[in-house]
C-alpha cells in the first residue's frame, strides 16, 4: 500500500472514530440513553418485559445470532470453494475480505467488552438492578461494571456492513441493498436487546461504528489494491 493509501486510510479511521466521541459526548449531554432507557422500562411497567419473551429472547437474541453465523458459515464454504471452482474464482477475494471483515468486527466488539467494564441497564437500581445509575463516559472512567458495551449482539448484523464493501469493489449497485440489509439486521438487534435491557442506545452506535471502521480498513488493505485489475 502506497503512503498517500495510508494516509487516507488513517483520515477515515479517524474520521470514524471522531464521530463515535462527537455523538458520545452529545448522548451525554443530552441525557439521551437515560431517556430512552426510561421510555422502555416505563412502557414495560417498570420492568423489562421483554427480557426473557419469546421473541426478544430466543427468536431475535439466539435466532439472530445463529443466522448470522449461518451467513458467516456460507462465505466460509464459498471461501474455500473458491480454490477450486473456476466459477467462484473471481471472487476469492471479496471472500476472503468478507470473512476478514465481518469475523474482525465481530471479534473486536467482543474483546471491548471485556476491557470496558461497562454495566447493562438491567444493572442499574433505577431499572430494577442494584448499581447506581452513571453515563457511558462515567462509567469509562470507573470501570467497575459488567461486560456490555459495545453491544454484542447487534455487531452480529452491523458487521454484514462488508457487504457494502463487496458491492462498493465491483461497481455494483447491490451494495445499497446490502447496507440497508446488514443496517436493518444491526438495528433489529440492538432495539431487541434495548427492550430486554441488555443495552443502551450509545451501545449500539458504538458496534456500528467499530463494524464500518474495521470494514472500511480491511477493504482499503484488501480489496482495494485489486480495483485496477478488475
């Protein structure tokens, strides 16, 4: 990769990440997550509701989650499919950038929770929990919650954000499809957990964004230094 491909690449990374903080600090100041939070736990009569539900609990939570594993499992296959079959050939590396991609978007949610230390609303006495109430960037500071921030379970659809990627390389015109499907499933998902108060709103934003910005870098690293031999 070339040092102005660098550059660039850095530029949108941090342009990424900028946002991220902007709309953290305008959550904070607006009280936006408590707000919300409330809204839900009111309308479940002080009580998540939903938390253990049919539907928010087993066909969204565990059925989303084995969706998008059987997704991941079906770009595995053509992955290696692609090695031997003339006919996948061509696209051998916009599967090798999917699996990348969405496996590391995946990932990285997954190891921020564990060193973030931050508590689910579920956890809070104001919801029916035990901790006292603190915001997303308290709680950064204090560290001495659970481990539920970035929110897991919508990584599981915002990461599909690579498809976006796929049809942004081959010109395509399904990558709007594309996002709008891996957005829907993302936002499915965290309002899902968001109603069984496993989540906050700036949760959700958060894997959003780690899911673009891992996307955008394993295109620029993968993808893109292919686009002239298309």
């Amino acid at each position: 990769m070339s040092s102005i491909d660098k550059k660039s690449l850095l530029f949108a990374s941090a342009k990424v990440l900028a946002t991220l903080i902007f709309i953290s600090v305008i959550i904070e100041i607006t009280g936006l997550d408590q707000a919300l939070a409330d809204f839900i736990y009111q309308s479940e009569g002080n009580q998540w509701y939903f938390k253990n539900e049919w539907v928010t609990a087993v066909l969204i939570h565990k059925g989303g989650k084995y969706f998008s594993i059987a997704l991941l499992f079906s770009v595995v296959m053509l992955l290696l499919l692609s090695y031997i079959s003339p006919l996948l050939a061509a696209w051998k590396h916009r599967l090798q950038y999917l699996s990348v991609a969405t496996i590391s978007g995946s990932l990285i949610v997954s190891v921020g929770k564990i060193f973030t230390n931050i508590s689910c609303p579920w956890d809070f006495s104001r919801y029916g929990g035990t901790q006292e109430y603190l915001s997303l960037i308290e709680q950064l500071w204090v560290r001495n919650g659970s481990q539920c921030f970035p929110a897991g379970h919508a990584s599981a659809g915002f990461a599909w954000v690579a498809l976006y990627f796929v049809g942004l390389y081959s010109k395509s015109f399904w990558r709007w499809p594309a996002l709008f499907f891996s957005l829907s499933l993302g936002i499915v998902f965290g309002i899902s957990q968001q109603l069984r108060g496993a989540h906050f709103l700036s949760h959700d934003i958060w894997s959003l964004g780690i899911c673009w910005m891992v996307s955008l870098i394993c295109y620029e690293v993968m993808l893109k230094p292919y686009e002239s031999t298309q």
